[in-house]
C-alpha cells in the first residue's frame, strides 16, 4: 500500500482479503491512538468515481452520494 500522507493509505490493487486484513490490524491498533485519525481508499468499480473509503478517527465523517460525486459530511 501507498501511504499518500500519515494515516492515508492507497492500494489499487489490493484483493479483499488482504485489505480486510490490514483494517482488521489498523483498527485493533487504532485503539491505543488519541486525536488520530486512518484513511483507507480502493478501487471500486460499484461506487460513483470508482473508489471506496473507510476512516477511523477524528474529525468523523459520513459519505454521502449527490449527483453521482461522493461527499464527506462532518457533523
């Protein structure tokens, strides 16, 4: 996996298996973490622009689709 920036990771050709591991690792990691925040993006053919996203961490966010582009909503 790339790390693009601290905690942002991209892997465009990273099975399912293997990525599912590794967030199953970040997370169990992520515990010990405070004010931290892990960005994970993969190609995604069923999501509009074909990418997919999971976070964890500070600020939260939730993804939204609007016109076919995906959004970040922050509370």
């Amino acid at each position: 996996m790339l790390e693009l920036a601290p905690g942002v990771y991209s892997a465009p050709r990273l099975s399912t298996a293997v990525r599912e591991r590794i967030w199953a690792v970040v997370e169990d990691w992520f515990t010990a973490e405070q004010d931290a925040s892990v960005v994970m993006v993969w190609v995604d053919p069923a999501m509009p622009g074909g990418q997919n996203v999971r976070t964890l961490g500070l600020p939260p966010v939730k993804f939204v689709e609007l016109d076919g582009i995906v959004l970040t909503r922050r509370p």
